[in-house]
C-alpha cells in the first residue's frame, strides 16, 4: 500500500467514526504529501458517507453517529473547498432548506442540513418558521437546484403546499426539485402536496437530492 | 386484560386549533390569552372519560419558550396550566403536568447537560409548585435528555412518567436517535421514572408490540399514548383517518398497560372509545 493509499484509508476511516480532528489532519497530509483534492474527495469522503448511509440504513447507525460523520465530513471538506474552487470543481449543487411557516422544529431540518453539507453540497439554511415568500426570495435570489420543506407539526404540514404554490406562482417551481420530511409526513402526503420527493430520514434526502441534481 | 387500565387524555394543540389557535402561534401562551379556551379542552376530555388530563405546557420549558420569544412568561405560563386543567377537570380527573423536549439536540451540541437540567429542573419546580398531581416527561425523542428531565423532576419529589416517541429504524421500534424500548425503560428506571411509556409516533398499530416489549422490561407501571396512525392531505386538510372505534379496537390489544390514552388525530370521542373498549 503507498502513502497515498494510507491516508486515503485512513481519512475514510476518520469520517467513518466522526473523528473530525483526524480527518482535517489527515485531509492537511494528504494535501502536503500533493495528493490531488478531488482524489481525498471521490476516493475517501464520498466512499465514507456512502458507507455511513448503508450503516444508517442496516440500523447500525443512527442519528447521532450521522451527525458525528457530517461533521467529520465537514471539517475535511473546509481545507478542501477553497482549492477545490481554485481548480473549477463545482459543489455537488446549491440547496436551500427550511422548516415551513408556522413551526419552530428544526432538528429534522439541521440534521438534512448537516448531512447535505456532508455530501458535499452547498447549503443556505433560512432557519425554522420560514414564509413562503422567503423561500420565493431565496429560489430567486440564490438559484438552487434543491429546495427542502421540513414539518413537524401536522397542523403546519399544509405550508408545504402554500410555499409550493408560491414557487409556482413566482414563475420558478420548474427551475428546483422540491423535497419534503418530517415526522408526520410521508410519500403520499408529498405526492399530494406537489412535492418531487419525501426524505424519509436524512440518508434518503442526500440521495434524492444527489439524484435530482444529476438530472 | 388482567386489571382494567386507567384512561388519560388526547391532543391538546389540534382541540386548541379548533378554537382558534391559529398556525404557528404558541399554544403554551394561550394559557394566560384564551384561559377559557384552555380550560375547555380539560374540561372536554374529563367529561369524555379521561381519569387523568394533562397541561398545556408541553413546550414551557425556557428553551423551548426561548425560541418562541415567551421565555419571560415561563412561570406564568406553568402556574396557569395546572390551574386551567385542574378547573376543567373539576375533580373528575388528576391533573398530570406534561413537560415536553427542549427542541434542541445534545448529539449536534446545540444545548448542554447542565442547560437541560437547570431548563426541566425549573419548569417542574413551577408545575409541582402550583400542585400537580404528577409530572408527565412526553414526546422525547433523546433518551439522555429524557433521562437529565426525569432526574430533574424527580426534585419535586412527585410521581414522573417518562415518555419515548418510537418512530425509527426499520420496524419503527426506536427512538430518532436509536434507543430500543428495553434500552429506553432501564435507563429510564434508573433515573427515577415511576412509570414508563411512549407517545405520538407511527400510530397506535405498532406501539402494541412497543407496549409489550416495555412489559417485559420493566416491573414499573406502562403508560401509552399513541398517534391515530399517520396524518393524509384530503380535500387540503391534514386528516388522519383512523376512526375512534378503529383506535380502540387496537388499544385492547394492549397487554398489561396501566395508562392509555391518544396523542395526535385524537380528541374526545376517542377517549369515549377507549373508556367503553378498554374499561
């Protein structure tokens, strides 16, 4: 195995535990060894959060440990993004995200949050209790390819709907994949409120939006 | 059945919403705006059947409060609570104060140990003060957090239920962070519960097996208050479907559970319902 090879191993392995001081060190080695910043990213921290959602969904890890690996995740990407713009490589794609008007819940929304950081993309937060005129203005303003609706409550699932006919009505719903979740919600709810898709949990909202910024 | 359970009480927010508690408004502060309204929702439940009800205060802790600009009213708002059920239940029904989660997370460090703890310990020094009969810890979703709000209710020296939402996972038995049931009851048993149980969730359904796995792991009392299943848009109305007579039929399927009630999409013909299944 060569150094390379080690450290790739080794920073995969830091992400995979959510040791978020050895991945920026490892990330820092990799860097002043001259390994290629896309090679830590393709070969070792996409490979880790692939892994971590396969662990999430066979029910080895859970919540915590997501979030523990997202940051982990997010200490190496920091070193990284700087250069990584430098040599042209894009974000995996811009995502803004927010739960709906009318509820206070955001912990559903930080942990999607952190694991799309995670994954490499680009996240503006617009917090909890948010209009849809704001989503309106972030979509216009920003121009991300993801939007994301979070609820908790089922008395303010329905904002989902109204910020998704805000969209609609502003001229830009063609121009985002919307994406829903939350305790109460579910497939046929999101189906019903115009939504192009349900996160069931935080590892189904990244590969939903890996799938639709592919599109 | 071996011995008939005792039956609690349904939704409080969506019964306030039907008196004009409008979208996004704090129901907590309702207690000191719409006294009346609160009062009623008690006073609905008791006469439905319910031998206990609970308090509108399930987020008037000051973190909670805090991010609803109410933190000031904290004491207040807990006072009120325990005398606005108290009123309504009008001696047909204890009254047991709930406390609900802070709406911040340990694992992502928004919110410390010490901060739970001075934030539960104060809010239950509030609602033991004003007399309640016992101290409901509800929708926790966090066992150690569950756990930091039993130990400090605990100080009040009343009785505490302790309450996991079981929602996650591939069966739908853990809680979000990935506490089973068994792990749930015997962390909770050792910080002082005197009754363990689980709230809202997937639906009635699949907290039965919930129940019996808490039954099995615990000699302590089983308390259960479930969703009326999960919520459909119909006619652009969040509607859950579930009838009262559907959730009752589920509910006698309940083994060796000493408490049960409803959680979200119930009201009080389901608490009818269970009071003529269950008892």
């Amino acid at each position: 195995m060569t150094d390379n090879d080690s450290v790739l191993g080794s920073l995969r392995e830091a992400i995979l535990k959510g040791d978020n001081k050895a991945s920026a060190a490892l990330t820092n080695d990799g860097l002043a060894a001259g390994m290629d910043p896309m090679d830590l990213v393709t070969h070792a921290m996409v490979p880790a959060m692939d892994e971590v959602g396969r662990l999430f969904e066979c029910e080895e890890y859970f919540v915590p440990e997501l979030l523990l690996s997202a940051r982990a995740m997010k200490a190496a990407l920091e070193i990284l993004r700087p250069l990584l713009a430098a040599s042209g490589a894009k974000s995996a794609g811009r995502v803004v995200i927010g739960t709906v008007k009318g509820d206070l819940h955001d912990i559903g929304k930080n942990i999607v949050s952190a694991m799309l950081e995670g994954g490499g993309f680009e996240v503006i937060d617009l917090g909890a209790d948010v209009s849809a005129q704001k989503f309106v203005e972030a979509v216009q303003e920003r121009k991300p390819q993801l939007v994301c609706l979070s609820a908790l409550l089922t008395v303010t699932m329905t904002s989902m709907k109204t910020i998704i006919e805000a969209l609609q009505q502003a001229g830009v719903r063609d121009s985002v994949k919307v994406l829903v979740g939350g305790a109460p919600v579910t497939a046929e709810f999101a189906r019903q409120v115009g939504a192009d898709g349900y996160g069931e949990n935080a590892t189904v909202a990244v590969s939903l939006a890996r799938k639709f910024v592919q599109l | 059945m071996s011995t008939a359970p005792i039956i609690t009480d349904g939704a409080w927010g969506t019964e306030l919403q039907a008196q004009g508690l409008s979208l996004g408004e704090s129901p907590d502060i309702w207690n000191l705006t719409h006294p009346a309204a609160v009062r009623a929702v008690a006073a609905s439940y008791a006469a439905a059947g319910s031998r206990i009800v609970l308090t509108n205060t399930f987020r008037a802790n000051r973190i909670a409060l805090a991010a609803a600009g109410l933190a000031d009213r904290l004491e207040a708002i807990n006072r009120a609570g325990v005398a606005l059920s108290r009123e309504g239940a009008a001696g047909a029904a204890q009254v047991y104060a709930s406390i609900g989660p802070s709406g911040k997370m340990l694992a992502a460090e928004e919110v410390t140990e010490d901060g739970l703890r001075a934030a539960f310990t104060e809010q239950a020094q509030v609602l033991a003060s004003a007399s309640a009969d016992a101290l409901v810890i509800e929708t926790m979703s966090d066992v150690d957090e569950a756990a930091f709000a039993v130990e400090s209710a605990r100080t009040t020296g009343l009785p505490v239920v302790a309450c996991m939402v079981y929602d996650s996972g591939r069966n739908k038995d853990r809680t979000m962070m990935g506490t089973t049931p068994e792990q749930a009851a015997a962390r909770l048993e050792q910080a002082g519960a005197s009754v363990i149980g689980a709230n809202c969730g997937c639906g009635i359904a699949g907290y039965v097996a919930i129940a019996a796995r808490l039954r099995a792991a615990t000699n302590l009392p089983i308390w259960i208050k479930a969703n009326a299943g999960l919520p459909e848009l119909i006619d652009g109305r969040v509607t859950y479907r579930m009838t009262p007579q559907e959730f009752a039929d589920h509910a006698r399927r309940l083994e060796g559970v000493t408490y049960i009630g409803g959680c979200c999409g119930t009201n009080p013909e389901f608490i009818r319902a269970l009071v003529a299944a269950c008892t």
